[in-house]
C-alpha cells in the first residue's frame, strides 16, 4: 500500500519548507511556541466543519479544579442523548479544543450524540499524572452531571486520538470496575498504548507526521517512565478483562498502528467486544487534517457511524 497522494504531496510540500527554513530540535523550543504551531497548522487543514453544531462553553471538574470543557450538539438532537467524552491528541504536551473543533464537530453530527471534548492540563506544566488524573476526574464528573448535560448516564463513551486515545482507554480500565459509571463504549484512535515491547511500527517508521523526535519529546515531558503509577499510562500490562466494548482505529503510515492493533487484539482476548480498523493509506494525526484529502471525510463518517450504532 501506498500513501495517500494528498497526504504524500502535504508532506513532500512540508520537507520543501523545512529544508528552505530550517526549523531547531524540539528540545530547543518552548513548548507553548510548539502549541501556537500545532494549533494554527491545523486550523488550516480544517475549515468545512459542519455548521448545524451547536456549541456550549463548560467550566468542569478536573481533578485540582474546574477546567474547560466545550460540549457539542448536533441541531435538533433531544435530551437525553447518548455522549461521548472526548480527549484531543498532542502527547499530552501540544492540542486543545481548537485544533479538535472540526474532528469533535463531524463526530457529534455523524453520530447523532453530544461530545464532550475536555481540555485536560498539559505537561511540562503538568507532568504525569496530571492529564490522567483530569480524564478520569471529567468522565466522573460528566456521570454525575448527565442530566445537566442532556445525557443519558447508560449511554455514555470516551474517546480520544492519539494521547487522547491513551486517556480515554486508561479511564475506561479505571472504572471498569465502578457499577455506578458504567461506560458503554471506548473510542481509540490512534492510540498510543506503550506496549512492553518496542513494536515494528515504532522501530521501521520515523514519521511521516509523528517522528522519533517528537515522540522522544512528548515522552519526555510527560515524565510516565518511573513513576509510581505509570501503569495508568503505559498500559502494555494493564488487565484488560472487563473493560467496555472498542473500536480501534490506526493509519497505516503511523509509527503507533502496530501497537493499536495490538491493544485491539488484546482486549479481543480478554473477552471484551473489540474492533480494530485500519486506514492503510493514511497518518497519524488524519482525522484533525480533513481538507487535505478526501479520504479522511470518508473514514470520518465510518467511525461516527460506529459510534453511533455503540451508542444507539
């Protein structure tokens, strides 16, 4: 399989730039300067978001302090609906409501559901675990408060992209056990696991879009690796049985696709209800570049129409 031509001509456009302007390591910037970039290169790539989505601004409870949060309505949606709480990507360091605006509202509207998507804190600021705590605190707290955000608290999933997608997955491994929050569906998309092992993904593919820089950097900051609850993050030994039903999607040219695959295949053996889907011409970061190429509004639809059948 070959990359997608739209992508295969961004990226040979970006690798024109960076050799006329040079750009310095990672180590080297601040990460709020890495922000501003991330934020404003996909904006660009993501303009024809759909405009029958309505929008509310929510202060919620993260685990040291209320945190924003943005909850999307498709038009015409009635109470209760099913919701999704949603963790946008960036390695924990880089991403916010902005750069998941479009990717959040396609979702609410394709799946017919509220989404929540929650703007947790992010290393170095605040390193591990943080963000973790703030995903599990925000689920909890959207449980809670279902009525108030016309949700129905039986019909409630998490889902995340990448970093998100590692969030998502560790709240659903967290309340597995709770038979008051009872999550009925984890959306992970791209997800990075940290598996035991280093997969052959990891090893053969240094980008395009996610390069061993960046993740070196993101890991880094995170500050997981040695931490007493880093279980929470790494999740390549976490139990798995009991953990609600999944879809999985990966890209082909992503250095994480073996381990989604793999996270997959493992919670399939730990009797959960799993799916995996693979987008093989495709990148990481896909669903938050959707003017780049027709490809990501087609698997767009066919993950929020997963969604919606889980939440039905």
């Amino acid at each position: 399989m070959t990359i997608d031509a739209d992508f295969a001509a961004m990226i040979e456009q970006q690798a024109e730039a960076a050799r006329a302007q040079p750009l310095p390591p990672l180590d080297q910037l601040p990460p709020e300067m890495v922000r501003a970039g991330y934020r404003a290169q996909r904006q660009a790539q993501d303009q024809n978001a759909p405009k029958d989505v309505e929008t509310r601004e929510l202060m919620v409870g993260g685990a040291a302090g209320e945190i924003p949060a943005r909850l999307y309505r498709p038009a015409g949606l009635g109470d209760p609906s099913g919701l999704l709480v949603y963790f946008h990507g960036g390695g924990f360091v880089i991403g916010d409501l902005e750069t998941h605006d479009g990717h959040c509202r396609r979702l609410a509207a394709g799946a017919a559901c509220r989404v929540l998507a929650v703007d947790y804190r992010l290393a170095p600021e605040h390193p591990f675990p943080a963000g973790h705590d703030d995903a599990l605190s925000v689920t909890k707290w959207a449980f809670d408060h279902a009525a108030d955000l016309g949700a129905d608290p039986r019909r409630i999933a998490v889902g995340g992209d990448s970093a998100g997608g590692n969030l998502a997955a560790s709240v659903a491994l967290d309340l597995k056990d709770d038979p008051t929050r009872r999550i009925a569906f984890q959306l992970l998309l791209y997800p990075g696991i940290w598996p035991e092992e280093e997969t052959a993904s990891r090893q053969a593919l240094d980008g395009p879009v996610l390069t061993r820089e960046a993740l070196a950097w993101f890991d880094k900051l995170l500050a997981a690796v040695g931490h007493p609850h880093a279980h929470r993050a790494l999740l390549g030994r976490r139990d798995l049985a009991g953990a609600p039903p999944a879809l999985v999607v990966t890209a082909g040219f992503d250095p994480l696709k073996d381990e989604g695959r793999d996270y997959a295949a493992r919670l399939a053996a730990a009797g959960v209800q799993a799916r995996h889907v693979e987008y093989p011409s495709l990148v990481h970061d896909f669903y938050v570049m959707h003017d780049v190429s027709p490809a990501v509004a087609q698997a767009a639809a066919e993950t929020a129409a997963a969604l919606k059948a889980a939440l039905a």
